[in-house]
C-alpha cells in the first residue's frame, strides 16, 4: 500500500489525507493511496487536456495580462478566468472534489484578480460569491499570439472535458459507497448546461430539445445537417438486400436472413478533428466495459 501516496511531495500527502478525512472513505493508508490514485489521474488529464489544445503551463500568471486563463486546484476544482476587459473578467468556478454526479458551478461575470497568481498559493478575486481558490497545482494559457476568441474557445473546452472527466474519475472512489450515476444522461447533461450557464433546467431542456429537433427535421427533410465540430448528419438509400443463407459462426447450423426492401437510412459523418482526437485517446475499451 502506498506506493503512489509515498512517492507524492510532502505537502500534497498533507492535503490528500484531509481530502480522505472528508470523503467518507474509511481512515488508512489503503483510502490514502486510493485518493492518491484519483489525484494523479485527475492531474493526467488536466496535463494531457491542455497538450491537445496547445495551451502551456506557467509558475506566475500576471494581474495584467489579458488573456483568459485556466487553474486547477489542489482541491480539484476548476476555474476559469475569461479575457480582461476593462478591468473585469468572467469567471467559473467548479468544485468537482469527489463528486460523482454533476459540478457545483460557480458563475461570476464581473470580477478581477486582486493579485498576480502563483504555483502553490491561492488566487484572490475582488467580487462575487468566489473569493479566493485553494493553492493552485496548475496554470495553463495560450500563446499570446492566438487570438483572443480562440483562446477562450480552448478554455471553454477545457473546461467542459475536465469537469465530465474528473466526475467520472470520482466514479472508481463514490461507486464503492454505492452512488454511481451518470453523468451523460439528458437529464444530467440538462443539469449540467443550466449550471453552467446559469439558467434553469427547464430552459436549458427547452434549449436543447429544440436544438435535437432542428437536426431530426433537417435530416429528414434530406438536408446534411452540421453538427459543429462532431460532424454531419444526413440519410442515405440503401438498395434492397435478397434473402441470404449464412452460417453461425462456430457451427455448421444455417441462418436464414430475410431479404429487405429499399430504403433509407440515418448516417453520421464524424469530423476529421474528431477522428484524429479519437486516434489518441486514453479509455477503458466500451466493448471491454459492458
């Protein structure tokens, strides 16, 4: 036991051992390295998330500069800071911890930094319900040469993904104390946009339900409808298929399968950036899990 916990800076243990005294797991070294397990894993993503938006970490992040920026926490919890205008930036702030079902979102649209923010201290806020983070574990930026829309569009996606990853890295941990829900139901997913956003469920239900609508129409009606960034749906004819004898693997047994007539089909066309992010993803194989 402790091989991951042991190996960990001495003030990080510190601050595991409080998050276990919390968790509701049982006191011990074997729920220390549990915690220490979902730590390095939950730092993993964050680590690997920001290499595939070519973000870069930095030690200090500057009261003055203008970019957007993303923190995570020693705690877990993810913030996001937008662009400075005018002496004021957005913020969201998600406490994820070990929470297994959707965030606590946080959304403040008129704040600022009271200080610059630093590795291993606290970032402080001057308005709104957030006043001040945990010590920070990591920064994360653009390059100033990226426009700054694309810069908060990196974030925003970062944001998204870590929040929905962490939740189901805290699965592995709430699942043994029986809670083991999922967080990319609709009804989770309507949670989770009306927190986010800050409006209630049933707008954001309405939202999407018209959004799901508009595809379904478009399809039907023969359009190849965008999907943004995942891709195209469409329809398509596919011939009509004779009857056929096919055998059952593993037996010589014979399989009559029906002919079906002419008819059309719903087909997706997945992005090329979607199929190059999948080529390199990090999961437990879906066919593996069922």
């Amino acid at each position: 036991m402790g091989e991951i916990f042991n190996q960990l800076p001495e003030n990080i243990q510190t601050h595991l051992r409080n998050i276990t005294e919390s968790s509701g797991l049982p006191p011990g070294d074997e729920s220390n390295e549990l915690i220490a397990q979902n730590w390095m894993e939950k730092k993993k993503l964050f680590e690997g998330q920001i290499k595939v938006l070519d973000m870069t970490e930095i030690e200090t992040f500057k009261k003055d500069d203008e970019r957007p920026v993303l923190l995570y926490s020693y705690s877990g919890s993810l913030v996001s800071l937008g662009p400075l205008v005018k002496g004021s930036r957005v913020v969201e702030y998600a406490s994820i911890k070990l929470r297994s079902d959707v965030p606590n979102v946080v959304y403040v649209p008129e704040t600022d930094l009271e200080d610059d923010i630093r590795i291993d201290s606290e970032a402080m806020f001057t308005e709104g319900k957030i006043k001040q983070t945990s010590s920070l574990l990591k920064i994360a930026v653009c390059d100033k040469e990226i426009p700054i829309l694309d810069q908060e569009k990196r974030i925003r996606e970062a944001m998204i993904f870590l929040t929905n990853s962490f939740t189901k890295a805290n699965r592995k941990i709430t699942s043994q104390k029986g809670a083991t829900p999922d967080n990319f139901t609709m009804k989770a997913i309507i949670r989770y946009i009306a927190s986010k956003n800050n409006m209630t469920q049933k707008l954001a239900g309405q939202l999407l339900d018209d959004f799901l609508f508009i595809l379904e129409s478009g399809m039907l009606l023969g359009e190849r409808v965008s999907l943004g960034r995942i891709g195209k749906l469409s329809i398509k004819k596919r011939a009509a298929q004779k009857a056929r004898v096919s055998k059952i693997p593993g037996t010589d047994e014979e399989l009559l399968i029906p002919a079906k007539p002419q008819m059309f089909v719903p087909k997706i066309s997945f992005s090329k950036m979607i199929k190059e992010k999948s080529k390199n993803v990090e999961i437990e194989d879906p066919e593996d899990s069922d």
